[in-house]
C-alpha cells in the first residue's frame, strides 16, 4: 500500500491518504486525477481498471482503492 500513497501524493500531495475517507465526495480528487491514478495504479500494479470500477466507492479512500488493487490482481 506504501507504493499506492507515494502515487497519490505525487498527484495530489495535500491530502492525508491515511485518514481521509471522502476522495471523490470530498473533491479531493478530479476526474482527471482519477485518470491519472487510474492509469499510474494499472502501469505499478499490473493490473487493468474496468471502467465499470471506476465509481466513487472504489476510489473514496485510499483503502478501499488497494481494496480494489487487491482484488483485480486476484482475478
């Protein structure tokens, strides 16, 4: 998860990744920072991001986007 916060602080360094649960509803991140996670996680992971998982709930926290992480490399 170390190697998922360095990327969102890279793209976004102001917020507390730990903490906070509120990424989309709280606009912390933008469509086009989601883009850009979205495209630096499959690259780092290996994995690919169905459009269909990019929703609010996946992308909230940065729990719930390793969550995510997690299980698209198990698939």
């Amino acid at each position: 998860m170390e190697d998922l916060i360095e990327i969102l602080e890279e793209l976004q360094p102001e917020v507390d990744y730990e903490t906070t649960e509120n990424l989309i509803d709280g606009r912390y991140l933008d469509s086009l920072t989601i883009l850009a996670l979205v495209s630096e996680i499959e690259d780092k992971f290996g994995v690919e991001i169905p459009t269909v998982e990019i929703i609010p709930n996946n992308f909230n926290s940065a729990k719930k986007i390793w969550s995510l992480i997690e299980r698209l490399r198990e698939e």
